[in-house]
C-alpha cells in the first residue's frame, strides 16, 4: 500500500466518522428546535454561537482558528436550515432556508 493509498484510507475513516457524529448532532439539533418551538423561541441565538466560536477557537491550535470557526459556521447553518424546516418559523423564509444551505455548499 502507497503512503498516499494509506493516508486517504485514514481520511475515509474520519469522513465514516464525521458522517455518524453529523447525523447524531443535527438530531440533537432537531430536539432542541421541538423544545425552542414549544417555548416560542427564535431558532437563531447568535450569543450561543458566538459562545460556541469562542470555545472551539480557545481549544484549537492557532494554524486551526479559522478552518474551525469556517467549519462551525457551516454547521450552524445547517442546524438552523433544519431547525426552521422543522418548526416551520414563519419568519423563515423559503429563500432564506435555501440561503442556510447553498451557503455552506459553496
């Protein structure tokens, strides 16, 4: 096996990884927008996440900060397109739900 054969075998594995921990957190996310509906609040919180950037940041090498904070931006997006289709926000609307996710996908 090649060293590049074997370096992108581990790159699958951690894509396997990320697929799985993705898939858990946006149900996480989703039981989050049940109870922020049930207690009529906004899906975005930009104070949660701006706390969330400032941990990740403070937890990642310097060479890192902003691949990880591009990387959880991306992810909030995600997570808010979700929650806003889940809840149906009436604020949201369908070409800000598309802006959430053909953002991320640039």
């Amino acid at each position: 096996m090649t060293k590049l054969k074997a370096l992108r075998d581990k790159i699958d594995a951690i894509d396997a990884e990320l697929i799985r921990l993705f898939a858990e957190r946006m149900a996480v996310s989703a039981e989050i927008a049940r109870l922020k509906k049930e207690k009529g609040l906004p899906v975005y919180d930009p104070g949660r996440e701006e706390e969330i950037l400032r941990s990740v940041a403070a937890r990642c090498d310097e060479e890192m900060k902003e691949y990880t904070s591009a990387m959880f931006s991306a992810l909030f997006d995600l997570s808010r397109g979700y929650q806003r289709a889940l809840t149906e926000e009436e604020s949201a609307s369908a070409e800000e739900l598309g802006g959430d996710v053909e953002t991320t996908t640039r």
